[in-house]
C-alpha cells in the first residue's frame, strides 16, 4: 500500500491531477472498467442540482432505512471527516476501509491521473459494491453530465434545483447549467425534476433525449395543512405527511421530489407510506438550518452559497426570526457570485464579521470589503488572524435577544463545527 493512514492518502490526492476540478468522464471510466470490469451496483438513484442536494440524499436515505433497507450515501463535501461523505447503513466507514479503497484504485488506475473527486466517488463505488447493499444514493459533485457520479446508469435521478453557480464549469444562465444538470437522466428510466420552475431548456432536451420527465407542480406537488403537517399529491393519490425535520419551507419542495421518486421506483424500492413518515420526522443533515443554542444569544449555520440558496436562507430570517438583531459571520470562494449572495440578505444584518478561510479559492477580506463598499453595506469587521476570532467577536458584540448566522462556504461552517467540538459546546 502506498500510504499507511486516511490523512497521506488524501494529502497525495490532492496534488495527484494537475487540475483540481477536470470534468470529463474518460480517465475515469478507464479506472473504473480497471477497478470493476464486471460492476455488480445496487439499486442506484442519483441526486444532482444547484441546491438541495444534500437534504435530498439524506431523505432518501432515512425513508429507505426506515423501510428496512441496507443503503449506502455518497455525498460531499464534508465538514468535519472525510469519512462522512461515505456513509453505510446510517455510519461513516472508518479509515482502514477507505485507505483499502484507494490502494485498489491506485493499482487499477496504472498511470492515470485522477481528481481528489473522482478518487472519492471511485472509492463510493468500490466499497458499496462490496457492502452488500440494496440501494446506493449518490450525490452529483458538480453539473451532472460530465461529473464522475454520471459513470453509473441511475435507475432513477432526480434535479432537486437549477440556479446560477459554478460558471467557469457549467454556463452563465439557467438555461445552459439546466443541460449539464439533465445529463444524469436516462431513456427509459424515472427522471424527476424538483424545481418548479426549470428553464425551458430541459424540457426541450427532454423531449430530444426521449426522456420522460416527472415535474414538481405537474405530475406531483404538495400543499401544506393549517395547524401543520402537508399532503403531497402524486397522480392519482394523496398522502397525508409531517412536518420535515429539516428546517425551512424549501424543505417540502425536497420531500416532495424525492417522494416522487420513491414512488417511480416502488417496483424495486417499495416503500410504505409509513416508512416515508418516519424517515420525514427523523431526518438529519449537519450545517441546514442547524440551530446551535449557546447561551442568550443562538447561532444558525447554513452553508448557502450562492444566491438561490441565500435568498431561502433570507426568508428563513425573515419568517422565523423578525425583528431580531442579525451578526453574520461570513466568508466565501472568490469565483462565487458575491455581490448576488450578499443582495438578498444585506438588509437583513446589523453587523458582518469576516472570517478568513487558509486556502487560495476563499475570497480575501479585502476584496470583500470593496464588494461591500460597492453594494453600500456599512458595518463590516474583518482582520481576524484565524474564523474562531470571527466567531467570537460576533458572540461578543451580541446582546440578548440577538441571533448570530454563520454562513457562506462548507469550510466556514466545518471551521465553527471543529471549534464546538473543541470546546464541548451544544
């Protein structure tokens, strides 16, 4: 084996391929025709879109485990282990699991390069194929079309949103990232898309691919009860659901889709209506909405991103928290829309703090005072030496009665995570 430890193996990958992200599926598939020449996979459903991607993974997850089922959950990134992007039965798989993994890829891949990415989903493949599953759910890192995911035909995919990101890889409109995002779908298979308002553009390639497609407010949809608790209505039949465990009114939309897609695929999943409750009530996703109690003063994390996602982050304020004084640690990727990040929230904080990310794609702190500046928001401390001195300038400053949201990146929420769990706190 070439390294003995999770932490080398991960620190080689990183320098392994030239580019960080390389989309295209041909080196990829030759290690995985190497690693796998005969493939034996689940049942596999595949999650891609903008956002909401991982609160869908996770409900799928919880119905199909509270049905009884052995599921294996690829997503990423993580936030605290590396582990977590590979999740069995509910649980991480250890270190000696993945370090296996990865020497069968390094001797299958020959001297092929490979993505930090795709030796993760490589590693996702190999282990579930050899954990004795009956569904594998995998998350989209990138797009759809070219990302490594895509080198499995789903037995059913769901687009959980289409927006605006990653535009150095996917397009600069909707209409053009809803194309790369539609590339997981297959003929024939069920194909369920969870935005109610996709472009155009998928359904014309819909209809050139011969794709039949499950639409959100067409073929399924849902309605929320007064006093609480929702129907989502498919064709021809309604069920009566509790309110998510996932926090926010985006949430319904999630469990609507992936309701939808339980229900394409009963043929080979059945799951009971039943086990479809228990997973909704139960359900779990770290840095969504995730509301730490620390004293007078809560802190909300939330890894929104990019604009879509912070304009659902805003509402979340406004609905569940008006009125109250808003300190808003932050800090972002400087490829990222910032200034359509910063729009939908800008009115809604009283002070920013800006907590400084160690790796070259985060956003330096004094081009994100010039953003600021531009967009004429007031109010901004920065020069923190490391995030932990962010977090506490921001829980210092406020008062009973105020509210501290943590937002912005994976990496800034992962950093506040590593901080609760040095320091004990809930």
């Amino acid at each position: 084996m070439r390294f003995d430890t999770l932490a080398e193996w991960l620190v080689w990958q990183e320098a392994l391929h030239p580019k960080a992200i390389d989309l295209g599926l041909g080196r990829v598939r030759k290690v995985f025709q190497a690693l796998m020449p005969q493939p034996r996979m689940p049942v596999t459903l595949t999650v891609g879109g903008t956002n909401g991607k991982g609160s869908c993974v996770a409900m799928l997850d919880a119905m199909l485990r509270a049905q009884g089922y052995r599921v294996g959950a690829y997503t990423s990134p993580h936030l605290l282990r590396y582990n977590e992007r590979i999740r069995i039965a509910g649980e991480a798989v250890d270190d000696a699991v993945l370090c296996q993994a990865f020497d069968r890829i390094d001797q299958a891949r020959g001297d092929i390069t490979l993505s930090y990415f795709e030796f993760g989903t490589l590693a996702a493949l190999d282990i579930f194929s050899r954990s004795d599953l009956d569904v594998q759910i995998l998350e989209v890192g990138l797009g759809g079309r070219l990302d490594a995911v895509n080198l499995i035909d789903a037995d059913g995919a769901l687009v959980a949103s289409i927006d605006i990101d990653h535009q150095d890889w996917l397009g600069n409109t909707r209409s053009q990232i809803a194309l790369e995002k539609a590339g997981i779908f297959r003929a024939g298979r069920p194909a369920v898309v969870g935005d109610p308002q996709a472009p155009e553009s998928l359904y014309e390639y819909a209809r050139e691919a011969g794709l039949s497609l499950s639409c959100q407010g067409r073929e399924f949809g849902f309605q929320r009860c007064d006093g609480g608790g929702w129907n989502w209505r498919g064709e021809g039949e309604m069920l009566e659901l509790p309110v998510p465990a996932l926090r926010g009114d985006h949430q319904y939309l999630n469990a609507a889709a992936v309701i939808q897609l339980l229900r394409l695929v009963r043929r080979q999943l059945p799951v009971a209506d039943d086990a479809i409750r228990r997973g909704l009530a139960t359900v779990q996703l770290t840095g969504r909405f995730q509301l730490v109690e620390e004293g007078p003063v809560p802190v909300l994390l939330d890894v929104a991103h990019n604009p879509q996602s912070v304009q659902v982050l805003a509402d979340h304020l406004r609905r569940e928290y008006p009125g109250r004084r808003i300190h808003a640690v932050f800090a972002v990727m400087k490829d990222k829309d910032i200034v359509g990040v910063l729009n939908p929230i800008k009115d809604l904080v009283s002070h920013w703090y800006l907590a400084p990310l160690n790796m070259a794609r985060a956003a330096s702190a004094d081009s994100l005072r010039e953003v600021f500046r531009k967009i004429g928001v007031a109010g901004v401390d920065s020069g923190f030496p490391d995030p932990a001195s962010a977090f506490a300038a921001a829980r210092l400053n406020a008062q009973n009665g105020d509210l501290v949201v943590v937002f912005g990146s994976f990496f800034l929420v992962s950093e506040f995570l590593a901080q609760q769990a040095v320091h004990g706190l809930r």
